[in-house]
C-alpha cells in the first residue's frame, strides 16, 4: 500500500492520525480530487486505525477511486525532511499545476507540520525550489507526461498521466537543462498514482 497507492500521503497520516487518536476522536473527515491518492490512503489507514472515515468526492470521481475507498471501510514534508536528515541535499518540487504550490503556501505547510512535529528546521523560502512542468493541472494529462510514460514503461516502471508521468517529464525537463551536475546522485520520489493509471486502462 505504501509504494502503490501514495506512500508519501501514508507518512503523513501517520503522524496526523496518531494526534487524532491521542485527542479521542473517532472519526475522520477529509476530501480530494477526483483521482486523489490521499483519500484511498485515508480510507485504509483510518480503518487499520479504528477511525471511522468520511470522504468527500468531487462527482468527476473515477469507480476505481469509489471502489477502493469502499473497500477499505505529502512536497512540504519532503522539503522539511532534506532540510532536518539532509541539510546538504537539495529538494525540488516539479509542480504539475499553479493553483497550489507556492513557496508561501508550502512554507505555511512546513510550519504547521514542525508544530506537529515539535521540531525546528529554520527552513526559508530561499530553501525551496518549485521546477513548474507539464500541464494546466492534475486532471489534464499531457504529451510530455506520456512520453515520460512510455519511457519509464520500458523500465519496468509505471507512472501515471496525472501525477508521476508529469512530474518524471519536468524531472528530464531539469536534466536537460544542466541543473544536474555529472556524478550527482538525483532521487526521483514516485508519490503513487497507481489509482490514475488503474482508472485509465480499467
């Protein structure tokens, strides 16, 4: 469930669910886009949980999404993570959309997860790197996410239209582009989407 379904959204209600049972709540409300990743993982981990779990869909919502919800009953974070476990590492986030990633928006995020967290980075905006790629957005699929698709299928690895296949494409955006320095070790992070790509070929 963690590589397949949105590994990064299970990291995240670990710690949100374990501060939801330490306050004696017994239920979980939460919402997504049509494809989101982050409501399949709510619903499974709230039920490993003992939560019961409320789920707000948008009508677009694939039956792939529905049934797996019914069956079972985070780029801020990643950012946050270099800066605490790797101070020299650098983490860029390959936006597939405008709406939401700002370095604002994500620096307001980091704060509240140290505040979850009990901790301190001492993180900046000057720590954060947006590369924006591929697209108007996460239901619209594009060329470049499904060359990057076809690409990475001949690897024996699988991404979806709407999130990993556009992301991958930004990542080979940056790669042309000289931001990687030769020997430097590049980490891709597949956050999921197995339930975009189940959805199209279903």
């Amino acid at each position: 469930m963690r590589d397949r379904f949105g590994g990064n959204k299970v990291r995240k209600l670990e710690y949100i669910l374990a501060d939801a049972l330490n306050s004696r709540a017994d239920c979980v409300i939460t919402s997504g886009g049509s494809r989101s990743n982050q409501t399949v993982a709510a619903a499974v981990c709230c039920a490993k949980a003992g939560l019961s779990v409320h789920i707000v869909l948008p009508e677009s919502a694939p039956k792939v999404t529905r049934s797996l919800i019914a069956l079972s009953g985070a780029c801020a974070g990643a950012a946050l993570g270099t800066k605490l476990y790797h101070p020299k590492t650098r983490a860029t986030a390959i936006a597939i959309g405008r709406r939401f990633t700002h370095k604002e928006t994500l620096l307001r995020q980091i704060h509240e997860t140290e505040a979850l967290l009990r901790c301190e980075s001492g993180i900046g905006l000057e720590d954060l790197h947006i590369h924006f790629s591929c697209g108007k957005g996460a239901d619209v699929p594009s060329v470049k996410g499904r060359e990057a698709m076809e690409r990475m299928a001949a690897e024996g690895v699988f991404l979806d239209p709407y999130y990993t296949g556009k992301a991958f494409a930004g990542l080979m955006e940056l790669a042309r582009a000289g931001t990687f320095l030769p020997g430097e070790n590049v980490v891709f992070i597949h956050t999921g989407g197995m339930v975009s790509l189940l959805g199209e070929i279903s």
